[in-house]
C-alpha cells in the first residue's frame, strides 16, 4: 500500500528466476498481470528482457510467465544463470503498457544501438518512434487522460513504535507440510544487523559457510493449539519467524523477513500459503485473545555471539574432555581460548581478504560447527521441507541426545545450542568483532533510524550482558562414560540355522509403466546380540535394492527428491541431483514408504503383502550371516567396493560456484570440513544408482550407506527407526545394528527404504 503496510511476495518467493524485476506497471484493465524488466544479479545495470507476468496463473518460477517480448508463441523457460541477460538482445527499459498487447518502452536492440523510444506488442513488432544522437531516451510516459486510482486509506499510526502481527493458522500451506497439529509451541523472532559499507558478509566473515549477515534474537511468542498466534512486533523492523515445537527447535526456516509499519495490523493465513487461494474464513483463538507481549532471550537484544551464547556452555559440559590435550581425532579440541592461526580459503567470493586472519574464529567453534548440517550462505531457492535442516537432524544433537559420555544438558544449554543452530552456526555477534569498526557509520545508522523510522537508538555493535549459567567443567563419571562407550554389539548365529549359506530363491515384481524389482528370499533364522535372542520364524521375500525414483514415481508421478546444495554460493547450479530415475528415493515420509507397500499389495494381488521391513528383519537380512558391524568387516575396512558413505568424495561440496561441479585442486582444512573417512574412496559424492557396489552374500546391495533405510519399527517415543547409515555418515553411523529415528511425516534428505514381502 502507499503507506507501507501491507507488504507480501508479489512473484517469485522460493524462485531461481528471474533473478531480478524492475520497473514494474500494472496492465490496464487487467486485475493481476503487470509488465516488468527481468535482469540477473551481478548482471547489466537493470536493462534487461521485457516480461509479462500474471500471478494468477503462478507465483514461482517461469509458472506465470505470459511471454517474453519478442518471444510471441515460445514457452518462457526458468534459466539458472548468475549474469541471466548479458548476452541477451534487445535490451529494455522503463515500460509503459498502454494495453494488454502494447507498451511504450526504451530499449537498444543491439550492443550498437542508442536508447531509443519504442512502441513494441506481444507480436514481436518493434516500431522505432524516436532516437536522439546526444540522448538516451529514457523513462517514456504517455501524455494522455487517466482515471483516477482509487485513493487507498493509510493503516498506519505513526504515534506508535510497534506494531501487531496475526497468523491465522501455521499450518496452513507446504510450510509446515504434514506436521502434525499441536506440535509447533512457539515462535522465535529474530532480526538482522546488516553489513555497514565496505564490510559485507561474505564466506567465512560471520561464520564458516554463512550466515550473511549479524542476527538478533528478539525472543519468542506463544503459539494457540490451533495454530493461531498474535503478538506484538517492533515496527519498521526486518523480522524472520521461526517455528519451534517443545523441544525448542525450529521446525521450518524464514530465510527472507517481514516489516510492518507503525501500528499496522499483519496479518498472514499460514506458512507459506498460497496468495492465490482465500482464508478459510474461522475465528481462532488468537484473533480473541489479547495480542502477547515478545519474550526476550536470557536478557535484551543484541547479536549472537558463539563466544558469549554457546561457548560457556561447552566450557561446562563439554571441555572436561575435549580440551586440546588429546591428540586423537575423535576428540576435537573444543577450547574458547585458542584461535585458528591460518585461516584461509580457495573458494569465489571468500571474505579472508576482510578478517583477521590468525584470530578470525576459533579453534572450538570451527571444530563443532562441523557436525552441523546447515543450509549455510546459500542453499535450495526452493522452499525448504519441514524440519530440513532442524537440529535434531544434525549427528552434533543426535549424539547429544544418545547420552554421549554421560553428558546431560539443562534446558538453558539445550535452548542455547539449538537456537545456535538454528541461526545457522554464527561466531560473530558484531561487525566489528568480524572485520573492523564501522566508527562513524555505527552512529549515523542511529540516527538515520531514529529520524526515519523513530526507533529508539540500539546499539548493535554493543556487548550486552546475558543471563547465562557458568560452572567448571563437568567430568562425567565412569560409570556413565562405559556405559555410553561405542561398542560393536556380540553376535553369534545359532547353529540352529542351517541354511544361512544355501542357495537363495529370487523373484522379479513388474510396476506398472516400466520398471521392476528384483526380490530374495530369506531364510528364517535365530541370532543373539548380547546374548539376546533374535528370532525370525518365517522366511520374507526382501527387495535387493534400494527403491529407485522412478520406481516410486510408479506410485507417485509427482515425488521429488530435489537436491543437495554444495558449499559456497549457488550461482551455476540449482543444487547437486539426488532426484534422477536411477537414483534411490528420498526425502519420502515412512508414512509415504507404507503408502507404497500398500499400492504394491494390490498390485500383487496374491498371497503376498508388501511391506516395510522390521528392524530385526532388515538386520538379520544385512548381516547375510555375518557377526561383524559390517557384512564387509569393520569400521576400519576399506568400504570403496562395497558402500557409498561419506569418503573422500565430500571435499566436492567445495567447488566453483559459478560451475557446476568444477573442482578446486588446492582446497584448504577451511573449504573441506564435513566430517568423512578420507583414506577411502567409493567414487561417488552423494547418492548413486542402487547394485553399484558389492552385494552381501545373500545378494542384497547397499544395506550400508547410499540412502538410509525406513523400517516399520518404532522406537518408544513413537518414531520409526532408520537402518543402514547414508552418503553423508561415516561407517560408524552405518554399522549394522546402529539405528536413529524419526516422525512418521518427516522427510530426511538422506533417508529412502526398501520392502518386503510376506505370506499374507
């Protein structure tokens, strides 16, 4: 609106393309298309391709794309390209639209060309009205009679310095996709602290890999088991929402903001609902309900600071151990005090030019952001799925959550951590703390916003204290750190099972449009672990690869299992594929997993039913007779013939980024950080067509690694257990009877299944 409220995604939220719009108009007459100038990022000075678009057919991408002009007849294709129009001719400026079909605009058809006044329609006819030798023609505007607009009422109340924010329902649209009701408890809000001049944040100045920019915590909001929430914002201020369920972390990540103005009511339907589509019309506990007051974080707003927020935490409950005095490599050094003495790396657009160099980050921070899987300082345009990059799904909180050693977080240390995580791994809560002081910008920006905006001055570059608990280092005991020790279980298969070493019976099950899967019949059998008895009585038919994408676009033609963002920025590349027919399928829900077993049963149509395999069933089929972690030997065993788990091959998620895959030859400890056991080599970065390494001796190919597999097991939360470790873990996380677990709706991104068949 005029007065600023109001503000939405008119096109393109979660979109590649275009990269750029500029000098938008409404079509006269028409109630939602606009014509529009496209360009890329770093790219031609905003001269670009002239567009219609109508937002009615689509938001995202090229959907509701008309044409391009000229182009009349040809689909607009999405191009992924950082400079999208610099070799692209005619060029355009400042369009006009007279109609639907014509528009006034400046434009020079060739590099040669002047800026001339054109009269150009969706025909392609492009008609020279005037051109001057001295003169760009530029911003043309037809001298002609108008109706007046309609007057639309200012919504803002300038004598306040809030404003009020409703959501109807959070789990309304694909934001929170399938997550159940009554999980999500809070929201976080938090808000930016954007570069001064001359000090952005590029690669490695906030953080490894990211974050851009500083972030605030302003605190959190209670969220109405309805889904509803109200509350009360600071105006003319950027701020993320970040859904939280009861353990505290985010669930869903805002990587955009949102800003209200002085006493505006904002208002949205959901996350990430369709603009397209009406509110249910209902009247929610929020909407009655008083607006509520932000919580604030362990004290005021101020940056996040790794050293001030997370590091006294690992202080207490994690130096005891991890204290630099132990040279093996399964006890990172963890220390606050020590700095990173050669920070530097290989990769575009680093920000080692602007930090310091021998006391930029260090040696704790960067040795435990490691185990965080993050979305880092560029990632999937795309929206993200629920719980993509949620803590929980990091091997820094898994093992955590395991009791690693004993160690028992509080609720402060678990809420500090996840937060942390959640804001994507920062170390530096101030710019001055990350490049150098901005002097006098740091207080012209006060005033500007005080004069501008009538904030109340907040020093951001300030050091604020915070209501953190301190302790000395908890050692923990004895007794808990054997009892939590990683031991490789003792397993003994019976004698009693006689025909572990017999030939096996397969079987091939056609799917509909093409594709089929070849199954193997297992023995029953009885095996111990720890002198427990695991007993399978009836022999099952189990599949002896993983299910494929095109397999399961059997039964659903629209899955994807989009793709794995590298390191770094994504200017030439929409992400690593992970959703190619040949590839196992992933980021598919259990409840999606049985969905498919059901769909096979009746494709059957016999004596046998399709399911998930149990987790004693996968782990009895695995082994194939085997006692050792893995079919194939040990942890220590070269798995380069036999799995695809995280080898050498991950330092490729460090490569140009204006490429699509081209590698660097001299990447740094800095460029090449994701934990993975470098003295092997499976040939592969991520995920690769199931059978291509050696099968078991019963015939099953990767059990350990590729995807991690489903069963239909759950755990006593109620979550289902996942089997077999993926690309991303090393061997440990994939030995045999190692297991983690998850929601039934959640989809992983390194997470797929495979089935099995049973006597009805």
């Amino acid at each position: 609106n005029p007065d600023g409220t109001g503000q939405l995604s008119y096109y393109g939220s979660n979109s590649y393309w275009p990269n750029s719009f500029w000098y938008s108009r409404p079509i006269p007459g028409h109630r939602s298309m606009v014509v529009s100038v496209i360009t890329g990022h770093h790219d031609s000075h905003r001269a670009g391709e002239l567009c219609l678009f109508d937002p009615a057919m689509g938001r995202n991408e090229a959907d509701g794309c008309v044409q391009r002009i000229p182009g009349f007849g040809k689909k607009v294709e999405p191009i992924i390209k950082d400079g999208l129009v610099q070799n692209s001719w005619p060029k355009f400026l400042h369009p006009y639209p007279l109609s639907e079909k014509y528009f006034l605009v400046s434009c020079k058809p060739t590099p040669q060309s002047k800026w001339g006044l054109y009269l150009v329609d969706v025909f392609d006819n492009m008609t020279l009205l005037y051109e001057d030798d001295q003169y760009a023609l530029l911003e043309p505007f037809p001298l002609v009679k108008r109706e007046r607009p309609m007057v639309i009422p200012d919504r803002v109340d300038l004598t306040r310095k809030d404003a009020e924010a409703y959501i109807a329902d959070i789990y309304n649209g694909p934001g929170l996709k399938d997550v159940p009701r009554g999980t999500i408890k809070q929201l976080r809000l938090i808000t930016y602290h954007f570069a001064y001049q001359n000090m952005g944040g590029l690669m490695g100045v906030v953080g490894v890999d990211g974050p851009w920019d500083i972030k605030e915590v302003l605190g959190t909001v209670p969220v109405h088991p309805d889904g509803s929430a109200r509350f009360r914002i600071p105006a003319n201020t950027p701020i993320a929402f970040q859904p939280l369920d009861g353990s505290g972390q985010a669930l869903q990540l805002m990587r955009s903001w949102t800003t209200a103005m002085p006493g505006e009511i904002l208002q949205c339907n959901g996350c990430h609902e369709d603009l397209n589509q009406a509110a249910v019309p209902k009247t929610s506990m929020g909407f009655l309900a008083k607006p509520d007051e932000i919580k604030p974080w362990y004290g005021q707003r101020r940056g996040f600071s790794y050293a001030r927020e997370v590091q006294p935490i690992i202080d207490k409950y994690c130096l005891a151990c991890h204290d630099g005095t132990k040279e093996d490599a399964k006890d990172p050094d963890l220390r606050g005090t020590e700095y990173v003495k050669d920070y530097r790396s290989v990769q575009h657009g680093n920000g080692t030019g602007h930090v310091r160099r021998d006391s930029h980050f260090t040696v704790g921070y960067f040795n435990l952001q490691k185990y965080v899987r993050r979305p880092g300082i560029e990632s999937d345009m795309h929206l993200l799925e629920p719980k993509e990059f949620s803590a929980d799904t990091t091997e820094l909180v898994q093992i955590l959550r395991e009791g690693h050693h004993g160690v028992r977080l509080s609720p402060q240390a678990w809420d500090r951590l996840l937060t942390w995580i959640d804001l994507n791994c920062p170390f530096h809560g101030t710019w001055t703390e990350a490049t150098k002081n901005p002097e006098k910008q740091r207080s012209r920006r006060m005033e500007l916003a005080k004069l501008y905006g009538n904030l109340d001055p907040h020093d951001a570059e300030a050091i604020y204290p915070t209501d953190i608990e301190k302790g000395e280092p908890i050692m923990p005991s004895e007794e808990l750190q054997k009892a939590d020790e990683r031991k490789d279980p003792v397993v003994k298969v019976l004698a009693e099972t006689a025909s572990v070493n017999a030939p096996l019976e397969t079987k091939t099950v056609k799917l509909p449009n093409g594709p089929a899967l070849e199954f193997v019949r297992v023995p029953a059998g009885i095996y111990t672990v720890n002198g427990k008895e695991m007993r399978i009585e009836k022999p099952f038919w189990i599949s002896t690869k993983e299910i494929r994408n095109d397999q399961f676009h059997a039964f659903d033609p629209t899955h994807n299992s989009r793709v794995e963002s590298k390191h770094c920025y994504q200017f030439g590349i929409h992400g690593y594929p992970i959703n190619n027919p040949f590839q196992p399928v992933c980021r598919v829900t259990n409840a999606q997993a049985q969905e498919f077993c059901e769909w096979l049963t009746e494709q059957l149509g016999g004596e046998l039913t399709c399911a998930l395999p149990t987790e004693t069933q996968w782990e009895w089929a695995a082994r194939a007779g085997q006692t050792t972690p893995f079919f194939y030997g040990t942890k220590d065993s070269d798995f380069g013939q036999y799995a695809n788990l995280a080898d050498l091959s991950m330092k490729d998620f460090a490569t140009n980024p204006y490429t699509v895959d081209q590698k660097y030859s001299n990447l740094t400890q800095y460029d090449d950080w994701i934990p993975s056991e470098k003295r092997f080599s499976d040939g592969v970065l991520l995920t690769t067509a199931p059978g291509s390494y050696r099968p078991n001796a019963w015939g099953l190919y990767d059990v350990h690694g590729n995807v991690a597999e489903w069963t239909r097991t759950a755990d006593d939360s109620g979550n289902f257990l996942i089997k077999g470790g993926s690309w991303y873990d090393r061997p440990y996380r994939a030995a045999v009877h190692v297991s983690r677990s998850a929601p039934v709706w959640q989809r992983l991104f390194d997470v797929g299944f495979r089935v099995v068949l049973e006597e009805k």
